[in-house]
C-alpha cells in the first residue's frame, strides 16, 4: 500500500488529527516531542537487538547530550550514536538512527533479479546513469543484481532501483551485482510519520551533495562561505555555542547551502586546551536555517565523543593512531587557517512551514529546479513494528565523499569544470 494512503491517516480538514503537523519545533521539527518518541520505542528494543543505550555525555567536558545506542548481531554498525539540546532529543535520535538500520538490514520487501536490458522492458526503473558510481564499478547493461521497487515523488510513479543503493546489509558474501554503486545509509531515515521521515531522508541526501560540491572549491571560494558565529540569533544554537567556549574550543562554521537553496551548513570544533586530541566535524541541512546550524553543531560534539569513547565500529584502529591524528592535525589547522567569518546567517532565507507535507513539496520543488527529476523513495516500514521508516534515492546528487571508492557525479565534475 502507498505510503500516502495508508487508512490510519485522518482527512486534511481534521487539523486537529493530522499527523503530518509539527508539533515539537525545539531543536528540530517533529510530529511527536522526542520524550513521547522514546517512550514509544523502547518497548520494541529487544526485538530489534538494541541492547543498551548508554549516556556517554560524561566522557568529554562540553555538556552536549550523546549517547549510543548498541545492536549487538547487527549486519552494519552495531553501534549507533544520537544527539541533541536535551537528553530526550539524543534518545530519540540514537534510537532512530538503529532502528532505521534494523529495517534496512532487514528487508522483506519482493525483489527482481534481472539485467538493466532484461528488467527495462517491463519495469519502470530508475535513471542508473545518475545514480552515484563507486571506484572499480563493474555496472554493464547486461550484469544481473537484485531490484527493489521504490516510488518517485515527483510523478506518483512506481520506480526500481539497484538494491544495492537501497539495504545496509554489510554481511559477506554481498548480494550478486553488487559493487556499481554507493553502498551507504545515505537517505535512511525514520520519524514518527512517513512524511517526517522522508523530509529526513532527502534533507539528509541534499546535505551530502552540498558538502561534497563544498569540499572541491578552491580555498579561496570556500573561505567566503565562513559564518559569522556572532550573527546567530537561535537561542538553542547559541546554548551549544555558549558550552563549546566554555569548554575552551575554537569553532568554525560555513555555510554549504548548494544550488538546490535548502540551508546547509558545516562545522568544526578544535580542542585548545589539548591541540592534540581529537576534533569534531558535523554537517546540517534543513529548510530552517537554525535546525540545519543546529544539526551541524551537535554532530561536530557526537564526533569528537565517538572518537574519545571508541565504540563506533567502523573506526579503524589506524585512526587512534599519532600518524592518522597528525594529518587530521594539520588538516584541520588548514580549514581554520582558511576560514573567513563574513556570512550572515539572519541572511539564509527559513524555507520551513507548518507541516511535513508542505515541507515535502518544497524539497522537492528546490530539487526539480535544478534538474532533478526522480526522487524515489522505499518504504522499509513493518507492521509489526509501525515505525515508519523510508529510503531515498535521488539520481542526479552526489554521494558522501568522506569514503576512498567515491567517484564524482556529474555535478562535481561540472563544478570542476567551471574552476577550469
């Protein structure tokens, strides 16, 4: 059944019933407080291996709320992080973020085995040739992998895709065809309503594609983008800001808002009482300029507290080591060194409304702007559990660069190109 008419859903004019209204706007915008969220969830834990979650705020000196969420028998990352302006907000978060994995683990949804010349005389596919490639792809219109079935917001229209770009299954063997294209949670998302999770979902897709766009301009295009720290007026921004300074951090900030016009941000923190510990980085995207700041804020603590607690399991050991902290050393001095405080974030337009419905559309208006014209979406959701949770796909974006097999799309090479 189509997520957009699922029965327990009440009629638009039943404002009161609508579950697509924001109803928690603190620190992020969700249909439920986080307190509720949490409540809600930790009933359905044990049937989804969650194990603990753990307060692990303690373990640095800033005060931001992190935790992690453990999953054991997991088949990608047995341990997930979460975080927010409060307790509550990073249970919520920590939580989601194992569950959507569990789903995406964990798919019963049918699939096609096929070639893209077999399976393309039949089925409605995706557009492959815009779906973000790995190094060493072996894609060839004649290879057989597994097919999903997902839907394309844009036209209403049922669109496969590669399954590859769609579990996190990370066991071995992978599944026949895979290596072609990225293999990353990328676009998973939860919420407490389909539509929450798939404004989620595509903001969190739009905010790859802007930092990897960012990450390939000059240094003196990237400077410019520095955010005046002193312009923000967000009181919950500003509360991370205030714990960060008096924890005795150097903060940078730069807007990475792309072409598509929905704010994002990046941010990273330093430790100067011991220049030689780890720093953080985090990235953000929202329609409202404060959440996505806020996100790119609260991510930067949740890296740098992962790192001092060493339980994220995809954390090589190679990381800890004098080497690998030199180079991040020295590359983040060079990001400081490069940075230029002159934007204003009272200048980033807030693109935000009322419900997630409305939101929707606005994404997907700002993505069809700029050519984007699939947006597909996966539903993952199980009825045992009734979490919605969705995958997005949007052929056309870049993919997450902060990994050695990614290859850059069309938008990054255009962007090369204009550099000269």
């Amino acid at each position: 059944m189509d997520w957009r008419h699922r029965p327990e859903q009440s009629p638009p004019d039943r404002l009161v019933d609508r579950p697509d209204l924001k109803r928690h706007l603190s620190g992020t915008h969700r249909a439920a407080h986080p307190s509720e969220t949490v409540m809600r969830l930790l009933p359905l834990c044990a049937e989804m291996g969650i194990t603990r979650v753990a307060d692990v705020t303690g373990l640095d000196r800033i005060g931001v709320p992190v935790v992690m969420v453990c999953r054991p028998n997991a088949r990608s990352l047995a341990v997930s992080q979460g975080k927010g302006v409060d307790l509550d907000a990073a249970r919520a978060s920590g939580l989601m973020e194992a569950i959507e994995l569990h789903h995406a683990e964990h798919i019963e949804l049918p699939l096609r085995l096929g070639s893209l010349a077999q399976l393309e005389r039949s089925l409605d596919l995706a557009d492959v040739s815009r779906l973000a490639r790995v190094a060493g792809n072996r894609f060839a219109p004649n290879l057989e992998m597994l097919w999903i079935e997902g839907r394309d917001l844009v036209s209403d229209e049922p669109r496969w895709l590669p399954y590859e770009c769609v579990h996190t299954n990370f066991t071995l063997p992978f599944p026949t065809g895979s290596g072609c294209f990225d293999f990353s949670s990328n676009g998973l998302a939860s919420g407490n309503t389909h539509e929450e999770a798939l404004c989620h979902a595509i903001c969190e897709v739009i905010e790859r594609d802007a930092t990897t766009l960012w990450n390939r301009m000059p240094a003196r295009t990237r400077a410019a983008t520095g955010l005046d720290l002193g312009s923000v007026g967000d009181g919950n921004c500003r509360e991370v800001l205030a714990r960060l300074r008096c924890a005795e951090f150097e903060i940078a900030a730069w807007e990475t808002t792309s072409d598509v016009g929905v704010p994002a941000f990046f941010c990273m923190i330093t430790d100067r009482r011991d220049p030689a510990s780890h720093h953080g980085i985090g990235a953000g995207s929202h329609l409202a300029p404060n959440i996505a700041l806020l996100r790119a804020l609260t991510e930067a603590v949740q890296v740098r507290t992962t790192y001092i607690s060493g339980t994220r399991d995809d954390l090589l050991p190679v990381e800890f080591g004098e080497r690998q902290r030199a180079a991040r050393r020295q590359g983040a001095a060079r990001l400081m060194s490069e940075h230029s405080p002159i934007r204003d974030f009272a200048a980033v337009a807030d693109r935000s409304l009322a419900d997630f419905s409305s939101d929707l559309a606005r994404l997907i208006e700002r993505l069809r702007a700029v050519g984007i014209d699939e947006v597909v979406a996966v539903d993952l959701s199980k009825e045992n559990f009734r979490i919605p949770v969705m995958r997005v796909v949007i052929p056309g974006l870049e993919a997450p660069d902060d990994h050695d097999a990614y290859v850059p799309g069309a938008r990054a090479r255009n962007l090369l190109g204009a550099q000269g």
